[in-house]
C-alpha cells in the first residue's frame, strides 16, 4: 500500500492548489519543494514590518471571476493597482503607454493628436516588420520605441531589439485615456500580509517536507504516492535527453534604507542602455506602507545556467520546437501530472497558474 495518493512536487501555486483540491476530494497528499520554504516564487519574508517579494514583484490580476472568487474566499486582498513609472535618464513616463505618456513626451492634449504622431512616425516602417525593433516602431513610433522600449528590452533579453524576432511584441499596450493603471483586468490586488498567506490557507492540514530534491531521490519518493504532480522543469525531468531549454533569469540587489519613501511607487522600470538593472521594486507600496525605513530591490537579468532559477522561457521557435519533443514525451505517462511554469515551459501570469490547476483537479475530482 503506498502511504500517499499524491506525490506533489513543489509548493508553488500549481502544486498548492491541486494539493487544496484533492485534500478536499479525500485524497492523501504529500508536498515536497528542494527549497526552505514554501511557495514557490510568491514566497514574501517580513522585513522590518515590511512585506518583501523575495523572488521579483508579484501582481495578482483576472478577468477569471471564478479564480478571484477562488482566492479571495482563502484570504482577503488589497486595492493595489499597478502604475509602473518608466525611467529614461531621469525623464518620468507613466506606463503603459497613455495620454499622460504621450502628453510628456510630445506636449499633445488630445487623443487624435496623440494618434497623429504616432502615425506620422509608423511610417519609416514599410513592409512587413523583420525584427522587434521595427516591430516595435510599427506600432508605437520611434520616440517611445526610442525612449521607454529599447534600453528595456535588450537589458532584458541581453540581445539588440534588431536581433530579437518581431513576434516577441506582436502588440503593446496603447491608450488613448489618461489612465495609468497597467493591467486591463477587471479585479487587482495583493493578498493582505502577503502571498505566503495564500499558501498557507492552501496547505492547511496538507503534509510538507522542504529542502527535499526529487530529482535527487526520485524511485524512492515516487515509491511514496500512486501519482505524481511535478511542477519542475521538464527536461531536467527526462535528464535533458533532447537538450536544454533556454531561459532568462534575474539576479536581485536589496537594500534596507533609512528613509521613509524611495522612489514614491513600487514599481520603476529604468529604460536606459547603461544603467545596468531594468527596474527598482519598492516593497511598501504594494500595501500602502507607513513604516520608518524602506527596503528596495534591484532586478538585473542575466542568461541562465543550470544551477540558477530560471524565470522568463525564451518563448522563440528553437525552444518551442524542443519543448514539444519533451511534451509529446510526457503524454505517455501514466502516473505522473505536469503542470505550472517549468513543466509547461510557460510564462504563465498567477491567475493562469490556479485556472490550469483547478482544470486539472476538475477533471479528476
């Protein structure tokens, strides 16, 4: 008799929720994350009485009224709304690209102004776009492109925007409204306290082990359930037997200041080519914060190696290509479930993560 119904690998959103679901259809679960804590990337440490996103800024938004519900009926969230601010060399714009961008870097009033100097700029463009540089251009002009798209992008993805395939931005967010909230989604927020309150109201009364390496010790702990949900990447599961899949990742510079207010909102990206990090996240203002200090964070990409986490899939046809191999390869398994972020190769928002969870748990409970 196997002690177990399932063996969940990682303690992220889709290892939580499916390990909710089933505990709630009967089933014996255990969780196990190779890391110390829990969560996964969501995971927040208290610092100073200030809720820290450890793992990169985390913005909860749906138009999933069913997945709002879903969390909201766990723990109570916040009204943050998300309102970046772009930095080019000291010059603010607000993000996304809105009337109050577009009246800052042109001195337009109007909506049909505003159009008009777009247009008039699309048309260097002609043909069908070869690379995101023209892509970029084609939809939203050179000054922006210039300004608060190309610095970003090639920090971002440590390439020039003329060596980077047009498809990466088949569209960019434009709004002809003075309105600076970044997600068109209908319900925003942060879970009040954090996004660790979220996974332990997922996990209450669920069996967890931590710093448990599945790959390391696979027989024994599959050995342990029927079946296996693994939320790992998935060639690392089928020991790179087509090769790696490819990735960016970031490296984070923190800082505790003794001051009260840094930067005056919690997310600013820095558009330039030479400053070196993409963007300062101010931790307080993701709730509304009146404490004495403030703690910063300094988001660097970088390529990815193995041994580092990885973030962004490095979505071009090369790695989707590979990627289909490993899924195809994964299709023939019996008792084990793929899902989340590694496992699908997917840059996948949270909302995103829960939905594909909960369709999972709804077709087997």
């Amino acid at each position: 008799m196997k002690q177990y119904d399932y063996l969940i690998v990682g303690s992220g959103l889709f290892g939580s929720v499916f390990a909710h679901e089933a505990t709630k259809h009967g089933k014996k679960c255990l969780v196990i994350d190779k890391r110390s804590h829990l969560g996964g990337n969501i995971y927040c440490e208290d610092i100073e009485g200030i809720t820290v996103h450890k793992y990169g800024a985390h913005i909860f938004h749906t138009n999933d009224k069913r997945v709002w519900t879903y969390v909201n009926d766990l723990v109570e969230f916040n009204r943050y709304t998300n309102s970046p601010v772009a930095n080019y060399y000291g010059e603010l714009y607000n993000l996304p690209f809105n009337m109050n961008t577009f009246n800052k870097m042109w001195g337009v009033v109007t909506p049909e102004e505003a159009k008009a100097k777009i247009e008039e700029q699309k048309k260097q463009i002609t043909g069908e776009p070869k690379n995101l540089e023209e892509q970029a251009i084609s939809l939203i002009g050179y000054d922006i492109y210039k300004k608060l798209i190309k610095g970003y992008t090639e920090k971002q993805w440590g390439r020039e925007c003329k060596d980077l395939p047009a498809f990466i931005i088949k569209r960019l967010p434009v709004r002809f409204t003075y309105d600076n909230n970044y997600f068109n989604d209908r319900y925003q927020g942060i879970p009040i306290g954090g996004y660790n309150k979220l996974i332990e109201k997922l996990l209450e009364g669920i069996e967890t082990r931590l710093d448990t390496d599945f790959l390391k010790d696979r027989e024994a702990l599959s050995a342990l359930a029927d079946k296996v949900v693994y939320t790992g990447p998935i060639d690392q599961y089928y020991d790179y037997r087509f090769g790696k899949l490819e990735y960016r990742s970031l490296r984070f510079e923190n800082e505790l200041l003794d001051c009260a207010n840094y930067q005056g909102v919690a997310v600013m990206n820095y558009t330039d080519e030479k400053t070196k990090f993409t963007r300062i996240i101010e931790h307080k203002h993701f709730e509304f914060g009146t404490q004495a200090k403030t703690y910063i964070t300094r988001e660097y990409p970088s390529e990815w190696q193995e041994g580092m986490e990885p973030y962004y899939p490095v979505n071009d046809e090369k790695n989707q290509s590979l990627y289909s191999k490993y899924s195809d390869l994964s299709k023939s398994e019996d008792n084990i479930i793929f899902g989340g972020r590694l496992a699908e190769y997917k840059y996948y928002d949270m909302d995103k993560v829960i939905a594909s969870a909960l369709a999972v748990t709804d077709k087997l409970f």
